[in-house]
C-alpha cells in the first residue's frame, strides 16, 4: 500500500488535524475483498483479521496514513450552518487502484474532532451495516456511489436514545470535496482558499478543464451540474431516496455519499418521504430533482466571488460580478430543468425499451407512471414484470390484468420497432432490476447483525444485491414488496 496525501497539502484552514480515538476490543465484523484488492490492499495483511479491525478501527495507522478531519459547511434542510465539518470521520489519506484512479480512504464513527459540536464522535452498528449495503447495492446497480471497504465493531456501547453495539465505516470515495467545502471558504470571504479548493477539484475530477477555453468557474460549475444531473437520474432509475440532500451531503464528484436516512421506493408516489426529520417533503422521491438544481445554485454562489470585475486600488465601491461571467451562470442554472428533463426522458425510453424516441412516447410514460400511482403499484415489480412480458405469459398477464389500455399501448409500441424483441428485452433489463435493497429487508437484516453479532444476514443479502439485474436461486427471498411495511417505515440519521 502506497499512500499519498494530497488534501492535506492544502493547509490547515481546510481541516483539523486529528487523530482517531482508540477503541478498547475492535473485531472486523464486513470486509470488501473486491474493492481491496482494486485498492492494491496486500493479500498478507488482507488474510490478518486482527491487523484489519486494528487499522480500520482507527487503533493503528497504516504506514503513510496522515488523518485529517475536512471542514465544510453546509445548508441543512435549507439552513446555512457556516462550520459543520467532519465530526466523527477521519481521512487516513489516499490511495491508488489498480487502475491509477486515486481514492480516498476515510474511517467513519472514529472519535471526535474540533467539528463535533458536542457529539460523542461514533457510529452504531446499524447505520455502519446500513451504509456498507446499501453503497455495495448502489454501486452494483450502476449508480455513482461511494462504497464501503469494512465495517469494524469497537467493543464499545454508542447511545442512541438506546444502547447499541458501536462500530467504524472505512468509506472510499473519489473525494470527500462537497458543495459545503466551497461554501465554508465563501462565507469567510477567503478566496485565496477558494481558488486553491476550486483547482484542486479541477485537477483531481475535471483536468479536462485545464485543457478547455473559457472561465474555470463556469467550466466547474457546468461539470458540476451534469455530474448531479446524472445522479440522481440514477436514482430515480432504481428508486432510491437519500433522505437528505444537504449541501454538505452533495459531493462534487457526482457520487451518492452519506447513506443516513436513505431508503428505497416501494409503491411509486413520487411524494414518497421515509425520513423521520423531512416533515415537509422537502426530499421526497420526486423532490430530488429540484433540490439537486437549488444545491447547484449554492454552488455557483460560492464561487461568484472568483467572478469579480478588477476594482481600482483603494476602492470603495461594492465588488461586481463580470456580467459575462454572471450571465454564463445564471443561463447553467435556469438551463437545469430543461436539461434534466431531457436524462429523464432519455432514462424512462429506457427502462420502457424504446429504442428511437417517437411522437407520443411522453404520453405513455406518464400514463404509465400515473397507473402506477393511482393503483398504489410497487415501481420495480412492475417495470421487472414489463420487461419481463415480453417474452413471460405470466408478466403479460399480470400487467393485462393490472394496466389495462395502457399496457396494451405501450406493448404495442415496443413491439413494432425495427429492432428484435431479445435485443430489446435485454436492454431494457440493463436498466430494470430484478432486485433492490427492499426496506424491510435491510432492517430485518440490521437487527439480524445486531441481535445475533454475526455478518452472515448481511453476507447472504449482499450475495444478492451484487447481481441485481439477474435472478439467482436466492433473489426471490428478497424480492417481496413487504406487505405493507413501507406505510408506516421511517428511516432515521444515526448521530
């Protein structure tokens, strides 16, 4: 293992220094043999247990780990809180794959920080099982992810509201560089640190722009936006609901980060909220669209600062935005719309496998959509089902039954295209899972692991989730709506 440390080479106004807090009798609880050996992990230490749950506990550090804590700030549920910051996560630094793309490797729930604001700086078992699954099921659906690497318990009790059983998230991520990390320098009025952050997330995410005319501000800003515009098409795809989509949880990369409230759509209602503190909607389902544009519009005001017209020495008069640079990002933000809602369009063809658009295809994706609301019907068993009728009597049957007209519409437009119905089925499986981390399924598993002490739920369910666009003997223990569960299921932070 090689680390490099590039962060930490920016100073210490972007961070605190910290170091991990022991833990008294850490045990190594899930382990991502995959993604370490992407990491270069050595097989030696992968083998050693012992030395496992020590380094990734926080107990030790690996040779070249040089731990920070980030600072960030943030608008929480539409609040700007100026000093937020890592309170209970720890960056031991970079690494390499084996492919050259570098990483961050970052222990979570690893003791307390100058960012803690009181809290106790762990993380329970169930929230670090939670995160380990649900970023594994995201990244083998095909969507932007940050992914787990272990789970580690710490021997110790965490409280919350009641007694649990404590434990470290190792999370790894292209970066941990969110919309709050610019917001935390802009609200300061330091734009030396502002510009150093905005070349950082340039060279490290978007060196393509070193290459590229125009204003690097506008140029990261325009990543940026079809980074979030990508993601969340993602999950809306497979149906999956953050929960709390603050700027501190939205990661330049365009990858899904913090795993706290998260949850998974059932019957499709795009009002669908399972987070217990979201009590006006504000991240439902169909909300994330919307919240991802007013998160990009926070990050095109972090940066006007670095867009300001050249001021005489001396000058009293208010600082000014370059009206050409002004305009360049006023038309990126109220472009958003129109430019999500075309990926969305794009998205749904998709799943519904039109392959060219035509003349009447929006129509029948919202009708589609509309049935599916109105009749209360579990949003991937029907679009499972739909690519599944094309060649299924049973499917076919079920949606004749279920939808009626509108089935009849959309099969018929399906079938009437140039290409073979195999080639069509098959992409339109590509899109469509036969399995999702169905809510129920993850709380049943959560208990399991908790209760019992043992990761063997968790295994079984992750040897399913890994292949959810193919059905293997086990997918079916996992494939139930849950009868109901969802009406009454709230999720909840875990701090």
């Amino acid at each position: 293992m090689q680390f490099s440390n590039t962060y930490i080479k920016l100073g210490e106004r972007f961070f605190d220094p910290s170091h991990p807090t022991p833990v008294d009798n850490p045990q190594l609880f899930l382990w991502n043999s995959a993604l370490a050996d992407q990491l270069q992990i050595p097989q030696e230490l992968q083998k050693d247990t012992d030395a496992l749950a020590q380094y990734f506990s926080g107990n030790q550090l690996l040779e070249g780990a040089e731990p920070l804590s980030a600072a960030y700030a943030g608008h929480q549920f539409g609040q700007f809180n100026p000093q937020l910051g890592d309170g209970r996560a720890h960056l031991l630094g970079e690494l390499l794959d084996t492919q050259g793309i570098r990483w961050d490797l970052q222990l979570k729930g690893s003791g307390t920080s100058a960012f803690s604001r009181g809290g106790d700086g762990r993380c329970a078992i169930g929230p670090a099982v939670r995160e380990f699954i649900m970023s594994e099921a995201m990244h083998a659906l095909g969507v932007p992810t940050t992914r787990c690497l272990a789970v580690t318990l710490t021997g110790e009790t965490v409280y919350r509201q009641q007694p649990h059983p404590g434990a470290v998230v190792t999370r790894v991520g292209s970066s941990h560089i969110r919309v709050g990390s610019f917001q935390f320098f802009s609200a300061r009025g330091d734009k030396e640190s502002l510009t150093v952050l905005r070349d950082y997330t340039i060279d490290r995410h978007f060196p393509e722009i070193n290459d590229m005319e125009g204003d690097r501000n506008v140029l990261l800003l325009e990543k940026a936006i079809e980074r979030q515009i990508n993601l969340v098409i993602h999950w809306l795809r497979v149906g999956f609901i953050h929960g709390v989509m603050n700027t501190d949880n939205t990661a330049i990369s365009g990858d899904t980060i913090d795993f706290g409230p998260c949850a998974m759509l059932g019957d499709y209602d795009p009002r669908t909220v399972y987070s217990s503190i979201d009590h006006q909607g504000r991240y439902a389902y169909g909300n994330q669209a919307n919240i991802a544009l007013w998160n990009m519009t926070r990050f095109a005001e972090s940066l006007l600062s670095l867009c300001l017209k050249e001021q005489p020495e001396n000058s009293d008069a208010e600082p000014e935005v370059k009206e050409d640079l002004l305009d360049q990002i006023k038309d990126l933000i109220n472009g958003f719309a129109e430019r999500f809602e075309k990926a969305h369009q794009q998205m749904l063809a998709a799943k519904l496998g039109f392959v060219e658009a035509k003349d009447g295809d929006e129509t029948i994706m919202l009708e589609i959509l509309d049935q599916l609301t109105a009749r209360k019907m579990d949003y991937t068993q029907t679009f499972n089902h739909l690519t599944k009728s094309l060649n299924d009597e049973a499917s076919h049957q079920y949606l004749s039954e279920k939808l009626a007209d509108t089935y009849n519409t959309w099969r018929q437009r399906v079938t009437q295209q140039d290409t073979d119905v195999d080639t069509i089925q098959s992409s339109m499986r590509q899109q469509n899972p036969v399995v999702i981390p169905r809510n129920h399924h993850v709380e049943a598993v959560l208990q399991a692991c908790e209760s019992s002490g043992s990761p063997e739920a968790a295994l079984s369910f992750l040897d399913v989730l890994r292949n959810p666009y193919q059905e293997t003997a086990d997918t079916p223990q996992y494939q139930d709506s849950g009868e109901g569960f969802d009406s009454d299921y709230q999720t909840f932070c875990g701090t």
